[in-house]
C-alpha cells in the first residue's frame, strides 16, 4: 500500500458514514447526531425484531478490531501500534525514510486512527442503544455496555485518559472532558457490574434470546456474555494490581466467585464472525507486504521447540534465511523494503485448527479479542497473589497452555512441552542487517528472555509471574494490543529495545514506548479537554509518559 493513499486518511475520514441500516456522526462533541437515523428508514420499522437496537451493536462488534473499512484503518488503528509494540510483528516498509511509530518518531496522521474508531464505531452506537433501550430492553443495554467497556479500555490502554463518563456532554467552551484513567477504569467495573446483574438471571433462567440475529460472538447467549465479562473484569483486575491492589483483588474476586465463572474451554473464545469480509492482516501481510512475523516472538517459540510456531508464521523466502522461520525487529536500521520483505510472513487468519469450537461458534473467518487460553492465566495469576477462588496457581497455567496448544490443534504434544525445564529463548541473528552482528539478540543479551516453560512452584513470585505472562503472550497472539499492554505492566516477556530511536529523547530506549500521545484532531478542535488530560496523565503528552497503571 503506497503511503500517498493512507497518510491523510485520518484526516479525510475522522469523521465518516458507516455503510449499513444506521448512518452515524463521528465526532466526540456532536452527540445529538449520534441519536438521529439518517438512513430514511423509521423507529418504527428498525424496531421490528429489535433492528433498532441489534443493528448499532453488529457496527460496535466489528469496529473494536476494525473490519468495517477497508485494511488500512486497522493499520493505523492497531497493526501500526500494538501489533509492532507488543513484538507480535515487524514491519519491513521504512515508512516516511523510516522516521515512524517503529523507531519511535510517533506520527500524528496514524495515531489519531484509534481513536476516530473507538468514538465512531464503538461510543456513538452503544449511546444511540442505552438511549433507545433504557427502560424496555435492559439486556440490549447490558450487552452494549460490555461491547464499550471492550472497545475503550483498549483505547484508553493506548492514551491513558479518554472520553468516557463525560461522553456526549459539552461544557459552555465547547470542550468535552476527559476521564482520567483511574476514573475510566472505575466506571469500566461499574459498567461491568451492572451488565452481569441484568444478564445472569436471565442466563440462570434460561431467558427468550433477544439478540441472537445480531450477536457475532456468542449468538445470544446470555450465560455466554456473562463469562466473558467476567474475564473482562479479572483482565481489567490485574491490568491496574500494581497501583490500585485493593481495588484490583476486590474486583478480581467478584469475577472469579461468579456462579456462571469464567472462559473455560475453547468454545468460551471471545472470537468476532466477520463474514466474508477479509481479515485485515491478510490484507497487510499478503497484499501490501507492509507487516512481517516479529522477532521477539519468534525468538521464544523457537527456542522452545513451540508447536505453535508454524502456525504463527511461515518461513523466510529470503536466501538469507530460506527455510526458517525469522521473524523481523522493529526499530532497526532499514533502507529499503527489499531487505527484509522475504523474512517470515503471517499465515493466512484465521489460523487455529478447523474445528476449536463448538457447533454454535463454528466461525469459519473471525478476529480473535480474547483466548480461554487467557483465562486461565488470569486465574493463575490471581492464584499466585493469593486471591479468593482463584485456585491452584500451577494447574490453572497447564490448564492455560493446554488450551492454546488445542485451539490450534497441537495439544498431542502438551505433556511433553510442559515437561520442558530447559529450553529458552533462542538467539536472533539477523544476517541483512545493514551492520553486520547490529541487530543480534546472542546468550546473555539481557533482552533474552530465560525463562523455562515447566511449571515450578518452588519458584520465586517474579519467575512465577514471568512463566505465566510469557505463555499467556505466546498465547494470545495476533491481538498485539493486548499483549502490549500486558508487557508495558509486567515487563514481561522481554522484548527487544530499539536501536533506532527519532524521539528525540521523549521516549527513553531503555524504557520503551509508554502510549501514544492524544489526536492532532483533538488538540485542534477540543483543546481545553485535552489539556484536562494531559493534566491527568501526569506528564508530558508523549510516547514515554507511563499510564496509570504502568509503574514499572
């Protein structure tokens, strides 16, 4: 894809009309569009089998991993941020003479993506629904806040503060206010809370579905939705454990003493249908050639023997490396495209094995926001802190393992990987690198990771910790986002530091990207509510300022 088409996209489409039954406004301050269909079709006639309120939450599901646009939006909503952050992939196109995101030259005319998506796609839509549903339809209005608090804590874990209680409401300087992150993570759990309340009587009770023709997820199911937000809350718990615990175990342990639980098996996957519509990785990966398997990840499941590894990626082309599987680091010395655009490419996606799920979830193409594999590693977290029905720390990683070898079809070969106590990250050598031996990763590297994959309970809290987010990052893969956040809070796994840093200072090597700093368009049309929160923030609006929650 030629840079010239998607430079100014953001600009172009902040503000756009989503194809469908419902055309809706864009913009954070213009909340009245948001209530208003203007697609000609009546209340009346939308209303007829909940159209009115189905059809806005089908937009929502499709616009918190972008797949309504064309796969550029989903480049600069993700692909350009987590995906390459979190060492998940690489990019091999030196984008603006390799001054970009990747070597830490945060580009405003990419950056602002997300957050256009999350206030388009996700905000307006679920406002249009609790408006529409208040009173009548209580658990429209549960599934909606569910999707939202899905769709903006990702954005929020990019930008720190956000546009979330104070949504829609315009103060007399025409500004909006921005939550800060303690507050938007605070409402997150009241919004959380309140959904599991509408929506487990009626799991319990084996209530009429009402939303099964617009559910992309778990076809209606009620008791389905209900452990998904549950595992939302335990993410949401531990994602904020290392500056709010209190707050953070009672939140977790009101997840895991739920009746109705947690995900528990691969059937559980919080897994999107997008229909025949063409995942947007495939797009990058295979037609563009703009993304590539990342070095990070591959060091670790190469050097563990992973039987993942030739499902994550496909081996090189280049003569270089022909045959193995390399994947490309990011923040590094490249010239030109050519030099790494045969290293490994991501498979085809969807790429888990034919059949994971059950007969209701037999999604032949869909993007994956949440394993059961994860699941089990939250609870094996919590079991290590010592947290309430969390359960056996050990069993709930095995369990956690097992469920991602399964969900691609590998799980003959669990025992024996769990068994291994030896292997570790393997080395990167990059053979093309510009400077020869610049770009190595070798033994002793203090970027290595060598951590083993056998459960030890006679390990210390840190290698407990370090075992399960390094399997709970092999596992989660491709949602980039996620895994970058997980990083930025555990430092763990170890990812490979930036030779190549345009930040001028603002964004420490050693310390890594923190966030991305708020929309060019924001700043230009709602400043007095971006200065509120760059106040929150607690420092400078760039990439090296920590959220709230990263105090490592």
């Amino acid at each position: 894809m030629k840079y010239k088409i998607w430079k100014g996209a953001v600009r172009r489409y902040g503000c756009f009309a989503i194809a469908g039954t419902l055309v809706l406004g864009s913009c954070t301050k213009k909340f009245e569009q948001y209530n208003t269909d203007a697609s000609g079709t009546s209340n009346q006639e939308l209303g007829a089998d909940y159209k009115l309120l189905g059809v806005p939450l089908q937009q929502v599901q499709q616009s918190i991993y972008q797949v309504i646009n064309p796969a550029w939006d989903m480049q600069l909503q993700q692909n350009l941020i987590g995906d390459v952050y979190s060492g998940y992939m690489g990019s091999p196109t030196p984008f603006l003479g390799n001054q970009n995101n990747m070597t830490y030259s945060l580009v405003d005319n990419w950056n602002g993506q997300p957050w256009s998506d999350a206030y388009n796609g996700v905000m307006a839509p679920v406002q249009l629904v609790i408006k529409n549903a208040a009173g009548q339809y209580p658990a429209f209005v549960a599934w909606a806040k569910i999707l939202r608090v899905e769709g903006m804590h990702r954005l929020s874990d990019i930008f720190g503060p956000i546009i979330y209680t104070h949504y829609g409401q315009v103060n007399e300087d025409g500004s909006v206010t921005y939550d800060s992150q303690k507050d938007a993570y605070y409402a997150f759990f009241n919004d959380l809370d309140s959904a599991i309340a509408v929506l487990t009587p009626l799991a319990q009770g084996n209530a009429t579905k009402t939303f099964t023709n617009f559910d992309q997820v778990y076809g209606g199911d009620y008791g389905e939705w209900v452990k998904f937000a549950n595992t939302l809350k335990l993410r949401l718990a531990l994602r904020i454990v290392n500056v709010d615990p209190a707050k953070a175990q009672a939140e977790g342990e009101a997840a895991l003493a739920h009746p109705l639980g947690l995900l528990t098996t691969n059937a559980d996957g919080f897994t999107i249908d997008i229909g025949s519509v063409q995942h947007p990785l495939n797009v990058i990966n295979n037609s563009w050639g703009d993304i590539r398997f990342g070095a990070p990840l591959g060091s670790l499941l190469e050097g563990y023997n992973d039987p993942r590894e030739s499902k994550y990626a496909v081996a090189a082309t280049d003569p270089a490396v022909a045959g193995k599987i390399i994947g490309v680091r990011n923040g590094i010395d490249i010239d030109a495209k050519g030099r790494y655009g045969n290293y490994s490419a991501l498979p085809n996606f969807p790429n888990c094995a034919a059949t994971p799920w059950g007969s209701v979830f037999s999604k032949a193409n869909y993007v994956q926001l949440m394993t059961t594999a994860e699941a089990w590693f939250l609870k094996a977290e919590a079991g290590i802190r010592g947290w309430a029905k969390a359960g056996d720390a050990g069993t709930a990683y095995n369990s956690g393992v097992t469920a991602s070898l399964a969900q691609y079809g590998v799980d003959a070969q669990a025992a024996a990987y769990l068994a291994d106590a030896t292997s570790t990250a393997a080395q990167y050598i990059d053979p093309k690198a510009t400077v020869a031996g610049a770009n190595d990763i070798k033994t002793g590297n203090q970027d290595l990771s060598t951590i083993t994959i056998k459960w030890d309970n006679s390990a210390t809290f840190a290698q407990k910790l370090e075992r399960i987010i390094t399997q709970k990052y092999i596992a989660m893969y491709p949602d980039g986002q996620e895994a970058w956040s997980e990083f930025r809070r555990t430092r763990y796994p170890k990812l490979f530091r930036n030779k190549v840093n345009y930040s001028n200072g603002a964004i420490p090597t050693d310390k890594f990207v923190r966030r991305v700093n708020f929309p060019l368009s924001e700043r230009n049309t709602n400043a007095n509510g971006v200065a509120g929160g760059v106040k929150a923030l607690g420092g400078p609006d760039t990439g090296g300022t920590p959220l709230w929650w990263d105090v490592n």
